[in-house]
C-alpha cells in the first residue's frame, strides 16, 4: 500500500501527473497538496476529484506543521515533488518568491519526509521534478547530460538548481531515498497562459499581438506533458535510488518557427486566410538573461526504461490547440480570473 503526497498537483504537470496515479493506480491513495497560488486552478482536476482514492489539502509547502501532519495524519510512503514557482519571468520580477517555494518549500518537505521515516528507508522515495534549466544554456551545438555541470543563470534556474542540491545533500547525508528528473519545456492541456505557446493560443483567438522576445532566435526543446509523466511514472516505479534522468523531446524549435507552425495549425483550424495570424507576430524587448538554447539528451531514460516520446511536435500541438479551442470556458476563466471562485465553490459550499 503506498500513500503518495503530490505537491502542485493542481498545476499544470501535477494535474497530468496527479490524474494518471489516480486513474492507473487505484490500489495507491494520492494526497495532492497545493496552495492554490495564481498558478494552482482545482478546474484541472475535475474529472477526478471524486475518486474514493483521491484527497486535496489546500495548503503551502512552506508550513512546516502543515507538511509534519500531512506525513503523520497520511503515512506518507512517497512524494512526488512538483510545486514550485515555475515562471521565469516572474522570477526575474520577484526573485524571493522563488527562493522561499522552490528552495525553503523542497527543503521543508525533506526534512519532514526524514523525520517521519526516520531511517525506515523500505519503500519509500522522494522524487524531485526539476528542470533543464539548471544546466544553463548551450551555444548552437551540444546537449545536456546528467553529469553535466549546474549554471543556472536566472532566479528560477537557481531556485531549482538549489533545490536538487539539497535533494542530493539529504540522500549522501541521510540516505534519503531519492531521485530527480530535469525535464525539458513542456507543451499541452491545462498549460497556464503566461507560457508561449498558450498564450499564444490566446491572442490568436483574440487576434491579440503575439510577443516574441529579441529576435526570436532562442531555442527550447518541447515535450507533450502526458509524455513527460509517462516518464515519471516510469522513474517513480523502475529508476535507481539517488539517480538523476533527464527527459526531453529531442524536439528543438526556435522560437520564431515555432510561432509559425502555430500561426499555420491555427489559421487553418479557425478558417482564417492563410497567413493573417502571422501578422500578429510583434518582435519585443528580449528577456533579462534570456537563455540561448537547451537541449536534452534522453538517452539514459531510453536505455535503462526504454523510454521515447510518442508524439511528433507537429501533432502534439495541434492536439493541445484542439483542446484550448474545445475548453475556452477554461480559457476565459483563467485569463479573467474567476477560476479562483471554484475552489471556494467545490470546497467551501457544501
Ligand atoms: P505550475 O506553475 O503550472 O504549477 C505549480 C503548482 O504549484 C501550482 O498548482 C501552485 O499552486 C503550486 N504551488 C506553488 N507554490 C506553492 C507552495 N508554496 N505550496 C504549495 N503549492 C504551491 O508549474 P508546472 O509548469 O506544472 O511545473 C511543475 C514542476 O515541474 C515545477 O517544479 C517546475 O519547475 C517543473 N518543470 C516544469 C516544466 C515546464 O515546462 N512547465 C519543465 C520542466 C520542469
Ligand atoms: O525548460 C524547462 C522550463 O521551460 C521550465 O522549467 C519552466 O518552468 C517553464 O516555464 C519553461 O521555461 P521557458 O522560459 O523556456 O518557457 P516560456 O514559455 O516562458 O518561454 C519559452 C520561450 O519563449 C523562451 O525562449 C522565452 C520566449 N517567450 C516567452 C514568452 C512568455 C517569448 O518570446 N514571448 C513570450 O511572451
């Protein structure tokens, strides 16, 4: 029996993630701890949110009696780590924000997952979703490895770069069983519209400008979301003690082609006239930092898990623009706000 504490599940990974334990295993009980944060929206998980294996507890990583009750209360046996602040935009804005989720937030959960298993290491795990953003960013060739070194060059990369740090201070020092995944950019439903491509999405729809930072040069590498909690899965399940393994799409897009492949998908799903959401393209001021590129190399996944993507990019978007076109109730909600009132409505009304 394992009783799993997912932190951030009402995000947009943690929705993906936190609905695949629920729905795959329903021999496991998933608690799903999450502050409801702008970023934090229940709507994600709606279709699962009565299931007799499923709870959520509103609440902040942060509080160390809060998480000490939560592993007491629930016999936690494993944490699957996702909350975070995660918008690197907002981390150059407010750096501080970040240093008290990503870093306070990991190490409090840390140390009440020591306390309470108190050296009773069997069955138990703390798995850390991380980023590849920790690795810094590559020049025009070149891909990130597991043992490549750390240089993270913005509050967030250093926020989550502190974080695995003190994942793996636990594991050498305590023995805490744990393991890390650095993931690359992540594309699909429930994706939260400050990110490029939904709120690209969105201004299409709105025939709003689409921003594109500097020249639109810099280069992510993209992976549809269910791919990556398949590979979480996957690590939680079959992946060694204390290791790290990096997910990514092997899937590389400037950012300029990429807005284009959109613009192309979506003027024909919208009937548009070939070419008009193009001119929406409005080349802005580039981001502090801005990171050049980032590309992963998988193939420790793949050999040890036999682990690949199993979709191609061009069909992974046009799946995601297909559900932000199906769920502009969704849409509408978060861009104005009101998403905020369900949980006062499924939690606090009855
Ligand atoms: P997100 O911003 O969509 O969701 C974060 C969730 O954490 C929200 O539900 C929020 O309410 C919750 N949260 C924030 N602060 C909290 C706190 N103090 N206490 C409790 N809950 C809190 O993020 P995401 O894009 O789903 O990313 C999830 C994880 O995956 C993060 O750790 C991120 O670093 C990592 N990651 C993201 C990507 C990506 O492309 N989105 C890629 C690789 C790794
Ligand atoms: O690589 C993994 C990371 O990917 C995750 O760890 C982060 O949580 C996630 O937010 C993402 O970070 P990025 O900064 O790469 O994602 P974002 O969608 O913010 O930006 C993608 C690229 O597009 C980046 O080069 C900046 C650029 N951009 C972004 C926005 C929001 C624009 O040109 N215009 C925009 O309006």
């Amino acid at each position: 029996m394992q009783t799993i504490l997912i932190t951030g599940g009402a995000g947009f990974i943690g929705s993906h993630l936190t609905r695949l334990f629920v729905s795959k295993y329903p021999q496991y009980k998933i608690i799903n701890l999450d502050a409801l944060t702008y970023a934090g929206n229940l709507q994600n998980l709606s279709d699962i949110e009565s299931r007799s294996n499923y709870q959520f507890i509103k609440g902040d990583i942060t509080n160390a009696k809060l998480v000490n009750e939560i592993f007491e209360t629930h016999q936690i046996t494993s944490v699957l780590h996702c909350a975070a602040e995660s918008h690197v935009d907002r981390s150059i804005a407010d750096p501080l924000a970040f240093v008290r989720t990503n870093v306070i937030g990991t190490v409090t959960l840390l140390q009440a997952a020591k306390e309470y298993w108190n050296g009773d290491y069997e069955n138990k795990l703390f798995y850390h979703i991380s980023t590849d953003e920790v690795y810094g960013s590559l020049g025009e060739t070149g891909f990130f490895y597991e043992d490549t070194a750390y240089d993270p060059r913005s509050p967030y990369s250093a926020s989550k770069a502190s974080s695995d740090h003190f994942v793996r201070a636990y594991h050498h020092t305590y023995q805490l069983p744990v393991k890390i995944s650095n993931c690359s950019n992540n594309y699909g439903p429930f994706h939260f519209p400050e990110k490029l491509i939904p709120l690209s999405i969105n201004n299409i729809i709105n025939n709003k400008p689409l921003p594109i930072y500097g020249k639109g040069e810099n280069i992510r590498d993209w992976l549809y979301v269910e791919d990556h909690v398949r590979a979480i899965d996957l690590i939680f399940h079959k992946g060694k003690n204390g290791e790290t393994y990096n997910i990514g799409g092997h899937n590389e897009w400037t950012n300029i082609a990429l807005i284009r492949e959109l613009c192309r998908q979506m003027d024909h799903k919208l009937n548009r006239e070939a070419g008009s959401s193009e001119k929406l393209i409005s080349f802005v001021k580039d981001r502090a930092g801005h990171d050049l590129r980032y590309a992963i190399d998988a193939t420790k996944l793949k050999d040890e898990l036999g682990w690949l993507p199993s979709l191609q990019f061009e069909e992974g978007l046009s799946k995601t623009i297909d559900w932000y076109l199906a769920n502009t109730a969704w849409l509408n909600d978060v861009v104005n706000g009101s998403y905020k009132d369900y949980y006062e409505e499924q939690y606090h009304k009855r």
